[in-house]
C-alpha cells in the first residue's frame, strides 16, 4: 500500500489512532484507568513534540530565498566596475571572449562533475546490478571520448581567442568618424604621468577622455616595466622602458572610472592607480581650456621631480608642456628615474617603504 505524507505526518497520525483506541477499550473508570490516563499523558506529549517539529508550508523555500539572494547579488556587484562591466568597444571585446570562453569550458566541466556523482552513485557497494568488471583494461570508444572531447575544446578555445584577439588589436585603430586624442603615458615611479599633446598640458594620475571620441595612447615607461590597465576600456598593454607601445581605447559614455599598475614594479605599486573620468566632448575641451596655462609648466626640471619615488601621489595638472618631452623619454634622452636611494651607510639600496594599502 502505498503511503502518503512525510514521516512526520504519519507518525502523528498514528499516535492519534492510539489515543482513540485506548479511549475506546479503557473507558473513564475501568480498573485500569491508572494506565489508561499514563499511556494517554505519553501520548500527548509526542503529539505536542511531534507538531512542533512539523514546518509551516514554504518553511524551505522562505529558508533558502536569504542565501540565494545574497549570492546573486554578490555576483552581481562582483561584475560592477571590472572587465565584466564594459564601457566601450574594446572592453565589450573583451568581456565576451572571457564570456564565451568560460561558456565552452563549462561544457565540459559541468557534464564532467555530474558524471562523476553519477559514477559513485551507480557503481556504489550496495548496488547489485552495477556490472563489475574486474579485468576490464581498455575501451577504444571512451578513448576516443577521452581525447576528442579536450581537442575540440582546445580548438574552439583557440580560435576563438585568435579571432578575438585580432579584432582587439592594440595597435589597430578604433573605427570612427571622430579624430583620435592624442594621450602620451609615461610610468613613473610610482605614478602616471599623462601628457596631451595637442591641448598642450599634462595631468598626474588622472585621464580624462571625451565620451565617443577613440582616444590613442603612446605608452612607455621612465623606470622598469609596468603594465598600463583600465579595467572597463580593456586591453592592458606594457610600458617598457626605451620603448613606445600602442593603444587604442574609447569610452562610450560618460562615467568615472579608475585605472592601474597591473604589474610589480616595487614598494608603491599597490598606490600605483590612476582616475578616469569619460565626459561630454564639450566639457572636456572646456577642462583643457580651463588646465591651459592655469598651472606649472611640465619641462625637464619639473620631469626630474616626477622621477623621484613617491607614492600615493595626488592628481596635479600641468597647465604648459615641453612638446619634446615624451620623446626624450621614451629614447632615453633623458636618463630613467633613479630609483631607491639609501637611507642610511647601512642600507643595502633598497627603499624602505611605509606605504601600501590600508
């Protein structure tokens, strides 16, 4: 006969059906009313117990809506402000490649895991009609599963992070009707020294870029290797000493963002960031209009100060530059920043440093 309820359910319903015979076959005043009213009293108070163990109805799904909850919105705020979060072209490129491929590995991967759980549940001890086969050595069509299967990914893998790739090439120019800014960057211990050369001045950890215009970057670098990031324009780059890379970016809207270091380059690295602001065509050219002559000049002598190791270095603006600037550095006309300096006969030359992240 085939049962119904949970066990809890049935478990009261019993008890019950024993409180009514006992009132039934030991009637108030038979010679055994004494056992009667114990039995009764046990009774009840596993019936009492019994309901209050029982949940109310939706009691799981109102438990588990909490957790789950707070994990999409986790996930959720973890997209916001990273590559997941795209603000222009390149790094809606980007975010589709991480996407996708993570899409084709999870094709693999999740079928993967369940065949696992199905495997131990199959061929578990208590399950007779699992087939053993204690001798059994090699299966040609698992092998050809086993092989074909990674291949393939590998190839979809592969072809689409070449595709992708090739699109979001650094050096390739963004597709515009609108003319490229001009923004030459220099890495700097520990700082970003951005120089406009067509608006004639400079910021220090700052970029500000007009919204749907593609913004070409001249990257290079005064001490040892870094790697220019912004996370939500895609597309991290070296800077290399001696050496000038390319980059393409453009900010579809305007917002603030942040950009940084995303390599080691020694004790301020982890301060190493930089604000970005993408703002309407007509308030930047009124900002450049307003930085011009508004604030020191960026020559060699104020240069030589930006080399010294600094760090957590506030934004500044420069409101004159020396056109021949970012040429000298980047052909090292000028020499590179001299890096730590010691503090003290004993000091081995390593910079001994207070900064950090708090």
């Amino acid at each position: 006969m085939r049962q119904v309820g949970t066990p809890e359910t049935r478990a009261i319903a019993a008890a019950g059906r024993q409180h009514r015979t006992l009132e039934q076959h030991h009637p108030v005043g038979s010679p055994d009313d004494a056992e009667r009213r114990t039995c009764l009293s046990a009774i009840q108070e596993d019936l009492s117990r019994m309901r209050g163990l029982r949940l109310r109805k939706g009691a799981p799904a109102h438990a588990c809506r909490g957790p789950l909850l707070g994990l999409v919105s986790l996930g959720l705020a973890s997209c916001s402000g990273g590559v997941l979060d795209p603000l222009g072209p390149v790094g809606a490129g980007d975010a589709t490649i991480l996407i996708d491929a993570t899409v084709i590995m999870l094709a693999i991967v999740v079928p993967t895991i369940l065949l696992a759980f199905w495997v131990a549940w199959r061929y578990r001890a208590s399950n007779p009609r699992a087939e053993y086969l204690p001798y059994w050595s090699y299966s040609g069509r698992i092998e050809a599963v086993v092989w074909s299967i990674p291949t393939l990914t590998i190839m979809f893998l592969g072809g689409l992070i070449w595709i992708g790739s090739t699109r979001l090439d650094p050096f390739r120019p963004l597709p515009s009707e609108t003319p490229p800014l001009e923004v030459q960057v220099v890495a700097l211990d520990w700082k970003w020294l951005f120089i406009y050369p067509q608006q004639g001045i400079a910021t220090v950890n700052q970029l500000v870029v007009p919204a749907g215009t593609p913004v070409h970057f001249s990257i290079t670098s005064a001490s040892v290797f870094n790697v220019f990031f912004v996370p939500r324009l895609g597309s991290m780059i070296y800077a290399m000493p001696g050496m000038i890379s390319q980059l393409h970016l453009q900010a579809d809207r305007p917002e603030q963002t942040w950009g940084l270091s995303a390599h080691f380059s020694g004790d301020g690295f982890s301060d190493m960031q930089f604000a970005v602001k993408s703002v309407p065509a007509a308030d930047f050219q009124a900002w450049a209009a307003g930085a011009r002559g508004a604030g020191p000049t960026l020559d060699q002598a104020a240069y030589a100060g930006l080399t010294q190791q600094t760090q957590r270095v506030q934004p500044a603006t420069y409101g004159a530059i020396d056109p021949r600037l970012f040429d000298a550095v980047a052909n090292q006309t000028l020499p590179p920043g001299p890096g730590p300096q010691p503090e003290s006969p004993e000091h081995t030359g390593r910079e001994i440093s207070s900064g950090g992240k708090d």
